[in-house]
C-alpha cells in the first residue's frame, strides 16, 4: 500500500514537473503574443492617426501670404523701381558732388547780365571725372536743394548714408538705370548765394578751362542747376545737415526688387556689409499678433515686388536712413545673424498663427478640436480592428462547425 | 510580394539618389564662379575682408578704344626692364559684378622688354556683359604693400599705340580722406608734376592722370598722400613704375 502510494505520489510529481513547466511556458507565450498583438495594433492605430493628422497639421503649419508692415533702420539700401519716379523731396544740401554724369548745366549772371549757359562734360569715362558744387558761405548750413529727381521704370536707386565732415552726413544717391530704358536720369538743383564749381577731368563747352572756379548767381528766367546722368547711370553725393529729419522718397513707391546689404571690393576681395541695424515687422490684419523686433541682421524679402515703399527718411537721432515698407509677404521673410546664416527665422504666419489670433472663440475651439481629431480617429481604428477580429472569430467557427458536420 | 517590393524601393532610392547628385552641379556650379580657365583664375569671387586703407585698383596707359561690339579676345602689353614674374589683377573700377581675373600663367615666362598676354572674353566677360572702360588692371612686380612696384599695362582689343602719352592710376580710399599726389622722376628731389586731389569719398575710384608726353624714359615714383577725415591718420601709397615711351612688338 505504501509502495502505490510511493508509486502514485512520484507520478504525481513527475506529473506536476512536467505540467508546470509547460503550463508556465504556455502562459508566457500567450503573453507574450498579446502584448505582441496589443503593440501591433497600437502601432497600428497609431500610424492611422499620424496619417490622417499630418496632411492637416501640414496645411495649418505652412507659412502664408501675409500682410506686413516692416519698419528698418538701415545705412544702406537699393531697390529696383516698379514705376517711372519723379523724386520730389527737396532734399537741402551744404555741398554735392556728381560722378558718371553726362552733362551739368546753368546759366551764371555776371554783373546782372546773364552768360551763355555752362554746359560742363566729362572728358573721357576713363579717368572717372567727378564735379563739386560748393557754397562760398562757410556759415551756410544749406545752400543747395535738390528739387527733384526723374527716374525711370526698372532703374535701380541704391542709396546710403555715411558720416561727412563737421555736423554733416554724406547722403550717397545711385542710379543705375535699365538697359532698356530710354530715360536717362536727370538731376535738378537749386540754389542760394554763391558757389565754387570744382571739376575733375572735365572740360566746359568742349574747352580747357579752369579746374575751380566761383558763380556768383544763376539767371533769374533759368535759376536751376541740370545734371544729365549717362545713359546707364548716375552718382550724386550730397553733403546733408546731420541734425534735421527730413524725406528721400515719396510715399507709396512701387518697387520690384529690395536689398538691404551691399557689397564692395577691398584689395581683391569681396565684403559684404550687412545694413540693417534694427528693425520690427508687424502684422497689420492681426493686430492680436505682437510685433516681432529684431537687431543687427542679414534680412531677406525674397522678391518685393508686392511690397511699396511708404517712407525712406534720414533720421537725426540715429544718423540712419528708416524705411518703411508695406505689402503682402509672399516669400519667405528671413532674418539671420551673419555668422550663423543657418540659424534664420521666418516672419510670415501660419494658419494655425491667424485662427489662434483670431478671437478667443476660436482660439479655445482651435484646441479643442486640435485633441478630439487624433481621439476620434483613434477609436474609430480600435473599432474597426476589433470588428475584423469579430468577423474573423465568426469565420473560424463557421468553418470548425462546416468540418464537424462533414 | 516582399522581394518585389525592396527591389522597386531599391530602385526608387538609387534613382532619386542619381537624380540629386546629377542635379547638385547644374544647381550649385557655376560657370562664371571665379576658377582656373587654364592660363588664368578669373570669374566672379565672393570673399569677405574690409579695412581702412588706401588700394591701388589700376595703373594703365592712356589708350582708348571702341569695345563695341565686343572683341573675341582682350589684350594686354606691358614694359618690363629685367625678366620678373609679375602678377596681374584685373577688376572693376567700381564693383558690380565683382569680376576678377588673376593668377595668370603665361604661355612663356615674362621677358625683358615688352610682354604680351591675351584671354577670351566669351568665358566670363561676355556673359557679364561688363563694361570694358570700366575695368581695373594693375601687373604689380611684388606683393601689395605701402609702396608698389608696378608695370603699367596696355589694355586693348584690336591695335596697341605705338608711343605712350599718359597714364591713368586709379585709387580707392577706405574712409573719407582729403589727398594730393606729385610724381618724381628718379631720385629727384623736386616733383615732375604735383596737384591737390581735394576730398575723396569712401569707396568711390578716382584716378590720377599724368601726361608723359614731355617725360623722357625713367624710373618715375607717383607718390598720393594725406590724411583720413575721421581719425587724421595720414595716408601714404607710393608707386614705383618705369616710363617707356616707345612701344616695340
């Protein structure tokens, strides 16, 4: 009796040593295939919702078109004309110097009596003739005004600002016209009191004459100074007072292209300066969204030809030249510090930047529903698993119950 | 099923990948990008450096010519009197472009006597479009430095002049700065010619001409200085060139 029970309790271990085991393995396996199962599924839903979400997350996160108002402070800046310009802003000046001019021409007075007006040519492109008007009267802070200024379509204006001597700031005015364009630049000045004329390498009525020489007035029925640029281009440089505001262009300039950077050649290499000092862009149909500053840096408008130029003015304060500009932002606006040009920023909004902005209603809606997509897709693909599944499980017994009774 | 899949991907990706890489030199090469042609660097160089300084940007003889149309090939002549090399830099004036061409390899070396060096325009000057009359060229005997050596160049398409009757030496200064020059001949104590330059503006070329038709063949020093407007530190650039009157092939 206790032999079988022996037997019967050995067998029984044995038994248990060899259920367990497998029992345990089959329990581990079976999890680990759910949890297999569960992942995949998971992943699966997971890539469902990434796909359906993406396409909107794209579309709400891509930059727009959009109104902005950029107001710069810069040294420098050239922009391409989009229209036929007269400048009109009567710009006062102490002193001015012409390069790459064609023809300068006035009518002195002498003793009353008017002379044959002076037509002053440069003599060969070659030797970079310039002419200087100057005042006689130290004292005069102006003499000069720049009384207006034609340009034509497609003309490019580069214009800067550097310090001159004493309480005067150089205002450098370029002209570089288009190939095509018949217009060639033209200049007209006014004056007051007596002035010096310095020439470089030019000659007076097609004759020697002397390099400096003084004008006591201009022909009261012919009072201007005309300088005729060359058929490509025309350099004015005007001595301006440092301390008084004034305007450089008018208001609502077309423009098709806008640079604010310039470069030049030193000792062989190329420098390229960046000019804006400062700047801030706003956003003139969202006036929920805050203004974006930046400082020193390389700015990019891509093409501008949506933009106009509302103002260019010297400011005293900051010795600068500040532009303002308005216009739909089409391209990509870029700024970027000059030694990290990879680190750049866009200043165009998103859709998702003008819903958010738009009212609270739509903001907290915005967020809201910004949750309850993924969710609903989620679920939606939980769902439709399990409904496979269901479907599949019914297939399985069918076909168990088609075997059994065949 | 999964075979044909990696193979399409396969192909897909090596395809793509050719396209970028056959793509990169249309997109990122540049035909007018400065790089050697040859005999010569030459093209468009983009490289930052600045300074506050006075440059030489040409020293050239007075020869003018029509550049319209534009000829197949530019020409250059210059007068050594020993065998040296000579390196030769030409630039705009004022920059546009930026067009550079340097670093030039002679098909012989540099001779005593007069030299010639010639390159075709179609390769970059063509596709600029740039203006002839406003190119800069300096053949400088040394490094540039306070005190240049230079051989003035003969700039010219189609007939050189066959005597020299004046020179064209154009200069840039790094700020405002009030200038005048006066040119020796030899060691000559007193200026052959000397005159006021008056203010010249940052950036802005300007040139000083001299007249050598009365000059006999010589050793001559054009010496530009004065002083910055800002600072009142003084400039001083001398030039160092040999006047040879008579132009031999």
């Amino acid at each position: 009796m206790d032999n079988s029970k022996a037997i019967r309790s050995k067998k029984s271990i044995g038994t248990w040593l060899r259920i367990v085991p497998a029992k345990t393995g089959h329990l581990f396996t079976s999890l680990v295939k759910n949890v297999f199962k569960i992942g995949v599924q998971s992943i699966a839903i997971l890539i469902l919702v990434v796909i359906t979400i993406a396409p909107l997350v794209y579309w709400l996160t891509m930059p727009i078109p959009t109104k902005i108002q950029a107001d710069l402070m810069v040294d420098h800046v050239s922009f391409r004309l989009g229209a036929t310009t007269d400048f009109r802003q009567a710009i006062k000046f102490h002193s001015a110097t012409f390069r790459e001019f064609e023809q300068v021409q006035f009518t002195p007075l002498n003793q009353g009596e008017a002379l044959n007006t002076v037509h002053i040519t440069g003599k060969n492109e070659r030797l970079l003739p310039t002419l200087s008007l100057t005042t006689l009267m130290p004292d005069t802070t102006h003499f000069g005004v720049l009384h207006k200024l034609t340009t034509a379509k497609g003309a490019k204006i580069a214009l800067s600002i550097k310090p001159g001597e004493g309480a005067y700031q150089a205002l450098g005015i370029a002209i570089e016209n288009d190939p095509n364009s018949l217009t060639t630049p033209l200049a007209i000045l006014q004056h007051r009191g007596a002035f010096q004329v310095k020439t470089r390498h030019c000659q007076i009525d097609g004759i020697e004459y002397p390099t400096t020489f003084e004008v006591g007035d201009l022909s009261r029925r012919n009072p201007a100074i005309a300088i005729t640029g060359q058929t490509d281009t025309l350099r004015i440089m005007l001595s301006v007072p440092a301390n008084q505001d004034f305007d450089i262009v008018p208001s609502g300039l077309s423009i098709t292209d806008l640079d604010l950077f310039w470069d030049e050649m030193v000792k062989g290499q190329r420098v390229v300066t960046t000019a804006v000092k400062q700047g801030e862009i706003s956003y003139l149909t969202y006036s929920n969204v805050e203004p974006v500053s930046f400082g020193a840096s390389k700015v990019s408008f891509g093409k501008a030809d949506t933009f106009k130029i509302e103002k260019i003015t010297y400011d005293a304060n900051s010795k600068s030249l500040k532009i303002r500009l308005n216009g739909l932002a089409k391209n990509s606006i870029r700024t970027y510090l000059p030694d990290f040009p990879d680190n750049d920023r866009e200043y165009r909004l998103t859709r998702a930047d003008t819903i958010a902005k738009a009212s609270k209603f739509s903001q907290v809606m915005f967020d809201i529903l910004l949750w309850i997509i993924p969710i609903i897709i989620g679920v939606v693909g939980i769902v439709a698993i399990t409904r496979i599944k269901l479907s599949d499980d019914d297939l399985t017994r069918l076909a168990k119950k088609l075997n059994k009774q065949n | 099923m999964l075979l044909f899949v990696n193979h399409n991907f396969i192909r897909t990706v090596i395809f793509v990948v050719s396209l970028f890489v056959m793509h990169t030199p249309i997109v990122y090469g540049d035909e007018l990008d400065y790089q050697n042609r040859g005999d010569r660097w030459e093209g468009i160089k983009p490289q930052p450096v600045s300074g506050q300084d006075i440059e030489l940007l040409s020293a050239s003889v007075d020869h003018s010519e029509n550049w319209k149309p534009l000829p197949s090939n530019c020409k250059l002549k210059f007068y050594l009197q020993s065998a040296v090399d000579i390196d030769i830099e030409v630039q705009e004036l004022r920059p546009k472009h930026f067009y550079k061409m340097d670093r030039v390899i002679p098909k012989t070396t540099w001779q005593r006597g007069f030299n010639d060096f010639q390159w075709l325009t179609h390769d970059v000057i063509a596709p600029l479009n740039l203006k002839m009359t406003t190119l800069g060229i300096v053949a400088r005997l040394a490094a540039r430095s306070d005190t240049e050596h230079v051989a003035p160049v003969i700039f010219y398409h189609a007939t050189p002049p066959t005597a020299i009757n004046g020179y064209l030496f154009a200069f840039k200064v790094g700020g405002n700065a009030k200038l005048k020059y006066a040119i020796y001949q030899g060691k000559h104590q007193t200026p052959f010619i000397k005159d006021n330059l008056g203010r010249q503006y940052v950036g802005e070329p300007f040139v000083v001409y001299w007249d050598s038709r009365k000059a006999q063949a010589g050793a001559y020093e054009l010496i530009v200085d004065g002083y910055f407007l800002n600072n009142f530190k003084p400039i001083h650039q001398v030039v160092h060139f040999y006047h040879q009157p008579l132009i031999k092939e």
